[in-house]
C-alpha cells in the first residue's frame, strides 16, 4: 500500500518550511514535527539569552534533520504516520 499522501506537497513543505516540521505534521509523523518545532524554539531562544554556540548547535541539528528526511522523501524511502511510503510520481 502507498501513502494518499501527495509526493510534490511534501517535498514543497520541506523545501519551504523544512525547520518548522510542517513537511512531518503533513504526512502524519506528529512525533518528528514536533521534535523539528522544538529544535527550532529551543535555538531562537538560546539566541535570544545570548548563548550563541549551543543556539547554533540546535540550528545545525535541526538543519541535519531536515536534510535527512527531505533526502529519504527525494529518493521515495518516506513512509506517512500510517507507515506507508510516499511514492515518486511517475
């Protein structure tokens, strides 16, 4: 089985939003959106409170995760909250 999910959706909101998470609470994988927005909160205020190496650690982790999945999401390896993979139209 495939996902309903759209393929071109998806790789749009990571391209765009990738930080946010919102590509994750698309596709159902709320547990990885919110790590995303975590990521993201916890460096804009660490900027914030002028911790600037660990806010850019966070930044760089967060970046790391989003390429990792928008990487799994090009080559059709994306599976939804339901397990399913977000196929490759064709």
């Amino acid at each position: 089985m495939y996902s309903t999910k759209s393929y071109v959706v998806s790789v749009c909101l990571v391209g765009i939003f990738g930080t946010l998470g919102v590509h994750h609470f698309y596709v159902g994988r709320w547990l990885h959106g919110f790590f995303d927005l975590f990521l993201l909160i916890m460096t804009v205020a660490l900027f914030i409170v002028h911790l600037w190496p660990l806010a850019i650690v966070t930044l760089i982790l967060d970046i790391i995760h989003t390429v990792y999945f928008m990487y799994k999401l090009i080559v059709g390896e994306y599976r939804d909250g339901t397990g399913k993979l977000i196929i490759v139209p064709v």
